[in-house]
C-alpha cells in the first residue's frame, strides 16, 4: 500500500514542564501574565491529567480524555480576554474547555483545581465579579452569562422545570453559548433533559 512509501514518525504529547511553559507563554503572550500564573496553568494540566485516571469521569460514564487540544483551546479563548479580566478569562475559558464533558461528581473536583491551579488565591473574589453586559448587541441574561439574542422577544417557559441538576447544565451551556466561538454538541441518554 501507500503507507509503506512513507516514513512514520510518531509524536507524543508534550508533557515536560519546559515544553508546556513555552506553549502557554506563547499562547498568552499578548496578556502579559505572570510566571507564577504560567506555572498555575501548567500544574493545573498535569494535574487533571492524572485525575483522570484515579477518580475522573464524563457523562457516558469513561474517563475523560484531556489532550493538549482541550488545553488549546482553553488557552486560546482565555487570550481574547472577552472578560477585560485575566483572570476571569482563563477561569472560563478552562471551565468551558476542562468541564463540559464531566459528571456530576468529577466537576466540583476540576473546578477546585481550576480555581487553586490557575486563578489563585484571589479566586473568590474573581468569581463574585459580575460578567459585564456587552454593548450595542441585544442580550439575555442567563445564569451569569450574557446571550445575544436575535430579533424576537425571548420567552420563558412556565412548563419547563429548572432542578438544581438542569441549572448547572444550563450554566454549562450558556458558558459556552456565551463565548460564541465554539459549536455545541449535547450528550445524554433519553429523556434526561437535553432539550
């Protein structure tokens, strides 16, 4: 076949600490942040990773796989800054990407290591900052969030029932509806509140 007419070459993962420094740093190299912040986002990744083998588990059940994609793609919307906050920005921007796929159970675990790892020890008072509202744009507020909405009136309702476990969900997914970058994929057996 065609295969054998090439050389292959297999590359693994970048998991030294010298690597991952210089992928964040040039990721967030417009954002100026400081080392012991690139250092946060670097423990905080080897950390989850191997979370995910010892307790760590998505919403179908297996372990989650985190790659340097998901770390990527965190990086990359935390250096838009959409928040006019650092630190803000990268909370979201790794809740959106390190989060979404996990149970119940395993997201308050990522999250304490989102907010040791990667906001410090300010985390609170990050997290109790409002999102700003953008201007010029029509918007819903949603669970924290803002939502840009179309041009009809948005309605709300009645029928439907916000359990606890449907409004962290809901917060999940305005997250990233919010962010307006990434598409949206939702998962779930039947009947478990997907719609």
């Amino acid at each position: 076949g065609i295969r054998n007419r090439f050389t292959e070459l297999y590359v693994d993962e970048l998991e030294t600490e010298g690597d991952l420094r210089i992928l964040v740093s040039d990721y967030l190299q417009g954002l100026n942040v400081s080392k012991k912040t690139i250092q946060g986002i670097i423990e905080f990744y080897l950390s989850v990773r191997k979370e995910t083998d010892v307790k760590l588990m998505d919403g179908t059940g297996h372990r989650p796989h985190y790659s340097l994609r998901t770390l990527c793609r965190a990086l990359r919307f935390a250096a838009l800054n959409s928040y006019n906050s650092v630190q803000r920005s990268l909370y979201e921007g790794f809740c959106m990407s390190f989060l979404t796929q996990l149970d119940r159970t395993s997201h308050p675990v990522v999250e304490k290591l989102i907010c040791r790892h990667v906001i410090g020890a300010n985390a609170k008072a990050v997290l109790q900052q409002p999102i700003p509202e953008p201007k010029g744009v029509g918007t819903v507020h949603i669970e924290g969030y803002w939502i840009t909405i179309g041009d009809k009136e948005p309605s709300n309702d009645k029928l439907y029932i916000l359990t606890p476990s449907v409004k962290l969900n809901l917060r999940d997914l305005v997250r990233v509806v919010a962010a307006r970058i990434h598409p949206v994929l939702i998962q779930g057996e039947t009947s478990v509140g997907k719609t």
